[in-house]
C-alpha cells in the first residue's frame, strides 16, 4: 500500500514525455531508422549529438559545484571545531577567566 501511494505521489515520465533540449524520443528514433546516407538525418544526428555533449558538460558542472560546495563546508566546520576546541581548553586553564565548567558546558556543549 505505501508504494502505491508514492507512486500516486511522484508519478515516472513515461517515455514519451521524455525529452532532451530540442529533441523528444521520436526524433531520436527517427534518427536510428534514418537512411546513413542523408545529409538531413546527419545534420539532425550531429546536432543531437551536439545537445547531449552540452547536457554532459553542464551536469559536469553542477557536480563540480556541489563537489566544491561540501569540501567548504566541510573545511569551515573543521576550523570551527579547532577554535571552539582550542578556546575552550584555554578557558578551561585559566582559572582566572571567571567561567566555571557549568558555563562553559552551556555555551559551548
């Protein structure tokens, strides 16, 4: 019952909803079944081929992004836990400092 109600929730494309910036699937097949020899079905052949090179490069792309995006995060958080580490062990040392273990506990566990 669950997968009955995710698959009314978030339907599949059916393969003929499918397509590529300029292309559907009927052009695609059209293209298999064109004759080798014409210089229409080339042209169409190279331009999609153009298209999926492009999609490529651009997918390429925003996984380098999101790539990139978590190496900073992760960086960031690293640097954080040094500081927030360091500082503390220095409060922790400094019985002058005025917090107690309490305090330091609240604000920075």
């Amino acid at each position: 019952m669950a997968d009955q109600q995710l698959m009314s929730h978030s339907p599949i494309p059916s393969v003929d909803e499918t397509s590529l910036p300029g292309f559907t699937l009927s052009d695609v097949s059209s293209l298999k079944s064109a004759s080798s020899g014409s210089d229409h079905s080339l042209d169409r052949m190279n331009s999609f081929s153009s298209n999926m090179n492009e999609v490529d490069k651009k997918l390429k792309h925003v996984q380098y992004l999101i790539d990139e995006m978590i190496d900073t995060e992760m960086t960031y958080i690293k640097a954080l836990t040094d500081v927030i580490e360091g500082y503390i062990k220095r409060i922790r040392r400094d019985k002058t400092s005025g917090f107690t273990d309490d305090i330091i506990n609240d604000v920075f566990c």
